[in-house]
C-alpha cells in the first residue's frame, strides 16, 4: 500500500510517497481503508520535529473509511462498516490499524470526508460548549478565531444551546464566516475587549473560548463578568507567559482552565456522544463544516503548507 512518509525532519519537500506493506491488525484492532485524512497542525509539528516520533513516519491522527479487517477479540465491527475516529497516527496512508475502541460509526447521511473534517475540531467545539463551560439560555460567550474550524463550529454549538455569541476573526471575509456561522456580534481583535464590554453594557461575558493563546490572553481576561471562565484550548499566536493567581482574583474572582481533548474523550461511552452529537448534528444541518480544500494524498506537502500559511477557511482533507 502506499503511504506519505517522511524520512527526515524538514518543509512540506521532505514526504516520499512509499510502498509499505499492507498492516495485519493485532488484537483489539482493526484495519480501516482510509476514504478521507484530516490535516491538522499536529501533523506539521511531527514533520518538523517540534514533536520528536522516529523515523520513517507517517503522520495523520484523524480519518474515516471503512473497516477492512478485524484483529482478535474485536467486537461490535463489521465488515465495511463506515466509521471515523481521532487519536491514532498513520492516517496519511491507504490503509490504517485503528484501536477498535476508538472507531465511530458514521451516518448514512455524513461522506467521509466531512467525518474526518469534524472528528477532532468537533469533538473539540462540543466539550468545549457542553462541559467545560455548559453554555445555555441566558449565557453570553466569547469565542475568538470564529471563521476556523473549531471556532466555527463552537459559534454553531454555542446558537444551538441558546446562548449570545460574540466572536472575533482577523478580516472581512473571516468575520463574514463567522456571521453566517450564527454569530450575534463579531469583532475584529483590535480593542475587542473594549467592544465587548459596550456591547454587554460593561457586564462582561459569563464565558472566553480563547485558542488564540498570547496575543488575546490579557485582554480576554478583561472581558469576563465576575468569576467567568477562560477557557484557553490553544495557542496559535504562542504560548500564554506564567500568571500571577492574584490577576485572577483583582479582576472578578476569575476561573481559568488549560482543557485538552484527552481529557474529554477518558471513555468509549463519552467518545460516542460526543462524536454521535456532531456528526448526528452534520447529518442533519444543524451544524454545518467547511471544507477549504481536498488534495489527492499524494499532495500532504501541499496540504501542510496551505494550513500553516493560513491560507484555508475550512478543513484541508486528504483523499487516499
């Protein structure tokens, strides 16, 4: 089968398209044939070796296919069963061995490639607006970096569960995205604090969806009502310096959280609500992703480049 490996660290220039052999799941496994990859930043930072792994590798933590093959002791799969899953590596490549436990079914009405667009970014948006903060009726949020996939998505969970968003973007047409994406205000990042102060009558926000990281983090802080939330999922713009405890306390008796997938995902049962939610919630129309782009697989140099220049407004899928 072939697969898109690197054999150094480097630019996008460094994947080979290989010939390896074709995988034999083991116990507790199964062998997906991949329909669609998602592309993701973690994906670049293992190219470059920002995150060490060995070499030869191939990268891709997010994919959906069909189930090709069944190792020993595996049950409640079968046979060209479509699924989907997140949190296994290899996904650049025709063929993957996936844990069974982490393997999704997916709706007749969802394509696979829009499954593999929503298995980590949604399943993101949904801790985020059901758990870590349980937004609702009556709940104003914050959510910055609206027009990317996950904040995408967040804006339309958010509507979904009735609360008031406001969202920042960087342009335009960004902001445009996020409008259409159910937002009630959105704002650029220059003086968003302040604009969000006016625009709850100096009350604040009850809750901040922060994956901007260092150039938002202060001034998300000032955005919240008395003991509100800062949820910090991310750091595009870099990493957020050490905070004093005491800024927390002068500003409102503020909560802030540092939440990451892992951390929603402890059991099978909390994986399939999660990802039954948002492809259920796909295969409806109550939430709609964006595909920026599909490339063939052999184009993942492409692929990459086009996510780290910021150059996309939806997902980048790779299809094997």
């Amino acid at each position: 089968m072939r697969a898109m490996r690197f054999h150094e660290h480097g630019g996008p220039e460094v994947f080979r398209a290989d010939e390896v052999p074709l995988p034999e799941p083991g116990p507790g496994q199964a062998r997906v044939k991949l329909e669609a990859v998602g592309v993701n930043f973690i994906d670049i930072y293992h190219r470059m070796g920002t995150y060490k792994v060995a070499l030869p590798f191939t990268p891709g933590q997010e994919g959906a296919g069909v189930v090709d093959a069944l190792g020993a002791g595996v049950t409640g799969l079968r046979l060209g069963e479509r699924v989907a899953y997140a949190f296994s590596g290899g996904a650049y490549a025709e063929y993957t061995l996936v844990p069974a436990d982490k393997l999704v079914p997916v709706p007749d009405g969802v394509s696979s490639a829009f499954a593999a667009a929503v298995m980590l970014q949604g399943t993101t948006a949904h801790y985020l607006a059901t758990d870590t903060f349980a937004l609702g009726p009556g709940h104003t949020a914050l959510i910055h970096a609206a027009a990317g996939g996950t904040g995408n998505l967040l804006v339309q969970m958010a509507k979904l569960r009735g609360a008031r968003v406001i969202a920042t973007a960087s342009t335009e047409a960004k902001r445009a995205l996020a409008t259409a994406a159910g937002a009630d205000a959105v704002l650029p990042y220059e003086d968003f604090d302040t604009a969000t102060r006016a625009l709850t009558l100096g009350a604040g926000v009850d809750v901040v969806y922060d994956s901007v990281g260092r150039d938002t983090f202060d001034r998300s802080l000032n955005c919240l009502r008395p003991r509100g939330v800062l949820a910090l999922f991310g750091h595009a713009s870099g990493t957020v310096s050490p905070v004093d405890p005491l800024t927390l306390m002068s500003k409102g008796s503020l909560y802030l959280t540092r939440p990451t997938l892992g951390n929603y995902l402890q059991t099978r049962e909390e994986l399939l609500r999660r990802a039954g939610d948002v492809l259920g919630w796909l295969g409806s129309g109550a939430v709609k992703a964006r595909i920026d782009r599909s490339l063939p697989l052999s184009e993942a140099g492409a692929a990459q480049a086009a996510l780290a220049g910021r150059a996309t407004t939806g997902k980048v899928v790779l299809i094997p």
